[in-house]
C-alpha cells in the first residue's frame, strides 16, 4: 500500500505497521504495538489483533463479533496522547490514545490507557481503562438527564455515565 499508515505516522503503511503486520519486522515498543493495532483495526485484520492479546486475554470466542464491529465503522484517527515506559529496554508499558470513528452516522471517541507486556519476545495487549475524568472536564459534563456529548442521541446516564 502506497499511502501513509493509518496510525498517523508519517510513514507510508508498508514501511510502518504494514511491515508489522506482514512480520517482516516486529512492534519494537508498546506505542509501536498500539499503533498497529489501530491500523489492524482500520483493515479489520482480525487475526493480527487477536494474535496481538496476551496469551491469558485473548478473546478468540468473540471473533466474529469483534471483526464485524470493526468492519461496520469508519475510522477517522487515531491520537496518542502519552506512552509511559513500554521502550524496547521496559518489559511494562502504557499508552493513552483516542481512536475516532463514525458507527452509524455518529461520531464517536475510544479514550483508553492500554496496559502492555513482553510476552515471548514480543509486545502483547493486556487490558485497557479509561482515564479518569480531570477536575475540568467534570465541571463541563451534561446533567444526568441531558443528551450525551458523544453525539449518541441517548441520554448522558445511558450512554457515557455508565
């Protein structure tokens, strides 16, 4: 592929995650991993995201699942927002990112702090959370009863307060 990766690295697709993909080198840093994960996603590469899951997490049942939901969206991007640790010298490391897409007309943000490990050599998705909410963004989020900000067309309390 001729065009630049997915994960918005400068770099053409086949010289940055394509590469990872394709194994002809490997995800040398958690952000590396993280990176071609969202593009593995943006091209519904189910069996490298599952092959990417530590060996103990690794949701094979949910396969199809998983493929069809990544299949049904239109991603728009992916933002990395802080890497703690996860060098190639860390056997530990954290990524924080928002991957934007639109799932039936609406615009939506995943905002995780991802947990990764060595495992075998190789870095591997453990768990993800979302970050907390800060101070200044809690004085800003609609009441219980509002429609939710994430454009879902549901109420606040059904939909991101949960």
């Amino acid at each position: 592929m001729d065009k630049n990766c997915f994960c918005g690295n400068s770099l053409k697709y086949n010289d940055c995650c394509g590469a990872i993909h394709a194994a002809t080198r490997k995800a040398n840093t958690a952000e590396e991993l993280m990176r071609s994960r969202y593009s593995a996603f943006v091209l519904a590469d189910i069996d490298y995201i599952l092959k990417t899951y530590a060996s103990d997490k690794c949701p094979a049942d949910q396969k199809e699942e998983i493929l069809n939901w990544a299949k049904s969206v239109e991603w728009l991007g992916l933002e990395i927002i802080s890497s703690e640790k996860g060098s190639e010298t860390d056997s530990i490391g954290w990524v924080e990112f928002k991957a934007s897409f639109k799932e039936d007309g609406q615009k939506q943000v995943m905002h995780e702090r991802s947990l990764f490990k060595l495992e075998s050599e190789a870095w591997v998705y453990v768990s993800g959370e979302v970050p907390e909410v800060t101070e200044k963004l809690k004085d800003n989020l609609p009441n219980r009863n509002d429609l939710c900000f994430c454009g879902s067309a549901k109420k606040y309390k059904k939909c991101c307060l949960q």
